[in-house]
C-alpha cells in the first residue's frame, strides 16, 4: 500500500504521461505520412526547378548576347564563318581562341566594351550556378566558353554542351536534367 503522498505522486504522474501521450498523438496526426520521403521529394523537385530556371535565363542571355554581338562583329567585318570560341580570362576580361584569323580584333571589340565582357561574365556566372546545382560542385570561370557562329552560339562546360537549337546535352553518359 501507498502512502497519501505517494499515490498522489503516481497519479499525478500517470496523467502527465496520459497527457503527453495524447499530445503527441495529435502533434503525430500533422506530420505527413512519410516525411523522408516528402523531404527528398521536395529537395528534387526544388533542385529540378531550379535547373529549369537556370537553364531559361541561360538561353534567354545567350540568345541577348548574341543579337547584340552580332551586328558589332558585322560592323568590324569579322569572319563569322569560322567560330568564335569566347572564354573568360579569369581578370574581368575575354579570350578569343587564337585559332580564329580575326582574334585580335575581337578581343580589341571586348577591351573598347565593357557591356560585352560584363554580359559573357554574366553567362558564364549563370553556367557556372546551373552546372554547381546539377553537379554539386562549381566550376572555374574560365573552363567554361561560348562559342558564335554563322548561324548560333553554343555554350560547353566540361559535363554539357548548351546549344541555341537543342536542349541542354550532358555529357559524360549524364542524362539531360
């Protein structure tokens, strides 16, 4: 037998325990059923949406840049049948691949334009977030190039190739997002 004290302490007790069995009972019923699962589902389809994002404001830069580069490289009659190949330098400025015959005017047209360095800065800052979300992991500025051609630009990291015309291609058998 129980002293008076005693009984009062279990039941006291006792219906602490009721009440907090009641309480998480109810906070319980307003989880969702699998929250793991609508974790990751979230965290996907956020990630996903993100890369969409990323991908449309890719395409909508690059389509800018090059109808705003083209007339300039008409204007200084710069071969537009063998590519430009655009890479920045890592400074703030523009490396035109030394394989073009008219490379030195075009990155004589950047040094005069700072709106056309800040704008191929601008792309590849956009390439560099899409490729750190897909991939995790961000990559150097100056791995990533815009190539213009006669008829489009291109855009290749070392996992993708980004084309006016075709869907984000990844490569290294990675599967378009």
């Amino acid at each position: 037998m129980l002293s008076p004290l005693a009984s009062l302490a279990q039941s006291t007790l006792q219906g602490i325990a009721r009440g907090a069995n009641a309480a998480s009972s109810a906070f319980a019923s307003l989880l969702p059923e699998s929250p793991a699962h609508d974790a990751a589902t979230s965290t996907t389809v956020n990630a996903s949406s993100r890369i969409e994002t990323l991908e449309k404001s890719l395409r909508r830069k690059l389509d800018e840049f090059y109808a705003r580069i083209t007339p300039r490289l008409r204007e200084s009659a710069v071969n537009r049948v063998s590519p430009i190949v655009l890479t920045p330098d890592g400074f703030g400025g523009v490396h035109v691949d030394v394989d073009h015959p008219q490379f030195a005017t075009i990155e004589t047209m950047f040094e005069q334009d700072p709106t056309l360095r800040h704008e191929l800065h601008e792309i590849t800052a956009i390439a560099n977030e899409l490729h750190a979300t897909t991939y995790h992991e961000p990559l150097r500025e100056t791995s990533i190039s815009v190539t213009l051609g006669a008829d489009g630009w291109s855009l290749a990291t070392p996992a993708s190739v980004f084309a006016a015309d075709s869907p984000l291609r990844m490569q290294n058998g990675m599967p378009t997002p």
